[in-house]
C-alpha cells in the first residue's frame, strides 16, 4: 500500500528529475530506499519547502542565482524582475521604491532628493578621505583599503595616501595579483613604497583582525555603467527610447523577453531626480538606482555567515558617503 510519504516522495523524485541537475532525483530515490527518516534529511539538505509560509522580513541583499528564480524565499517574482537581474547580473533592489519585485526589501541609502552639483570630484574625494582619517583615529583603528587597482580605488588611494601623510602607518593596503596587473605604475610607485601593505590570496585574508575596510565600491554606480563598455560610444548618446530596446532584444535574443523586461523596468525612470535623455543616461540611473544596494552588500554578504554583521560595520565604501 502507498503511504503518503512514499507518494509525496514519488512526486519529489519527478520534479527533481525535470528541474535539477542529475544527482538530485537521484540522490531523492536512494533516500527513499534508505526508508523515510533519510528521506526527511535530504528534504532539509535540499532545501526544499523550509518553510511553511513564505519569508517575512525584509531582503537587504539577494544573489544574483536567487534572484532569476520563479520564487525568492516562497514569494512568486515577476517575470520582469527576473529578467532585469539577468542583464545586470546580480540581484536588483529597487531604491526609489516604485517597482514591485514580489517581495519587501529595506532601502539602506534612499536616492538623495536634491540633484544639485556638489562640487568637483577631487575636493569630494579629498574630504571623504578627511572624515576616514578622523574616524580611524578617533576609534584608534587601521583603514585597510582593498586596492583593486582600477581607477575607483585608486583614486580612494591617492587621497588617503594624502589625508595620512603625517601617519602613513594608519593605512595599510590589501591587493592581489590581479591588481598590480591593472595598475603595475601605480603599485611600483606608491603602494609597494607604503610602508604597510601585503598581497592577499583571497578577500577573506582582508578580514582579519579589527581595521576599518575601506573599497572602492560605487564608483562606477556614481559615474556611468559597466553595460555601457559593452556598446558603440555612438549609440551612448542615442535617445533611450529608441536605443533601450535594442540592447535588450540583443542581450535576451527574443523580442518577447525584452518587451517584458522594458515593460517592468519603464515605470520606475519616471522617478529619477534628473532628466533621463540618452542611452547612457538611462544606464547610468539603472546601475544607480537598482544596482547600488547589491554593490553595497556583496562582500559582507560573501563573508562567512556568523561574521556578516562584524564584516558590515567595519565597511566603509569611499564613494558611499552622503
């Protein structure tokens, strides 16, 4: 006679097969074999059903694997939402708060509500680096700056070498070999010459101890867009309306999928602070608006899971500063 449990494990086993990679229907047959104490702990192993009601709290961050999924966390995604994720390749938080990604999400930095100029970049960058100078004195800390050797941290970099010329022993450089390979110069010059830096193997040996952690994070949020390489310079300054929907249709290579994705995301570029002209334009409110948040959290979110919160407040992305 079927049990219940042999006939939800039937079904199981039928669903793994067309869903999941080989080894899971698999591994779900054996289970059932085993009898049905193993058939519970490969349930749990698997991750499936974990709850009985869909997730409650908030997201502050959603990997980019989780993100393209049909459900996050029990709640159904739309379909515009998952294609969205894909182009940009990691999970979208919407900070302007329009679009509806089928589940709640906390905003950590709300877009600001002035669009007024700032002042030039150098004087920026020259007071932020300031404010982490203090900072780490006041709390008697190291500033720990994970140089990638692109131009974000390097500019990150040149003003902290400046703001801490009288201790230079308060900034400590973490790179790795890839980042000499992008700025040999800069590396021969001005890191190796400090005297406290160390090549690092892994983003988890820039964790150790209790220095503030100091990236270049949100720079390419600030200033343009990584989408933006991809295409014509040309076609940057096109008229997005016209332009938008063909970088689509080439990315999904359906003209279904890219309506889907434009239908979503149009809503939400009304509520930018600034006029929304051009292709490049539009990429750089996208990368702003949707991206920001998951760029924030990837490292701490990367760390081990008993150390996230240690990991986030110790964060201090350059360019995040209000």
């Amino acid at each position: 006679m079927i049990t219940a449990l042999s006939l939800l494990a039937m079904l199981l086993i039928l669903w793994l097969f067309f869903t999941q990679p080989i080894w899971a229907p698999l591994l779900a047959a054996l289970a059932l074999a085993l009898g049905g104490s193993a058939f519970e702990i490969l349930r749990r192993r698997l991750g499936l059903w974990r709850e009985r009601a869909p997730h409650a709290e908030p997201l502050i961050f959603l990997n980019a694997k989780m993100a393209v999924r049909p459900t996050v966390l029990g709640h159904p995604t739309p379909e515009g939402y998952r294609l969205a994720c894909l182009y940009f390749g990691v999970g979208l938080l919407d900070r302007t708060g329009v679009l509806d990604h089928g589940f709640a999400h906390q905003t950590l930095d709300p877009i600001p509500k002035s669009a007024a100029d700032p002042g030039p970049i150098a004087a920026l960058c020259a007071a932020r680096a300031q404010t982490l100078a203090e900072e780490a004195r006041r709390s008697d800390k190291t500033l720990r700056l994970l140089w990638s050797g692109g131009i974000d941290s390097t500019a990150a970099a040149t003003a902290l070498l400046r703001a801490l010329r009288d201790e230079p022993e308060r900034l400590e450089f973490v790179y790795t070999a890839a980042s000499i390979r992008e700025y040999r110069r800069f590396h021969r010059r001005f890191i190796r010459a400090h005297p406290r830096h160390r090549r690092i193997n892994s983003i988890h040996q820039a964790f150790e101890g209790d220095a503030l952690l100091v990236t270049g994070e949100h720079g390419d949020q600030l200033f343009g867009s990584a989408k933006a390489m991809d295409l014509p310079f040309a076609a940057l300054g096109a008229p997005w309306e016209s332009a938008f929907p063909d970088v689509l249709r080439r990315a999904f290579g359906s003209p279904e999928r890219a309506e889907a994705a434009l239908r979503y995301l149009e809503p939400q570029f009304a509520a930018a602070p600034i006029p929304l002209t051009t292709l490049f334009d539009l990429l750089w409110w996208m990368n702003f608006s949707l991206k920001w948040q998951a760029v924030s959290q990837r490292i701490a979110a990367n760390a081990p899971r008993n150390r996230y919160q240690e990991i986030d407040a110790r964060m201090r992305h350059f360019f995040r500063a209000p």
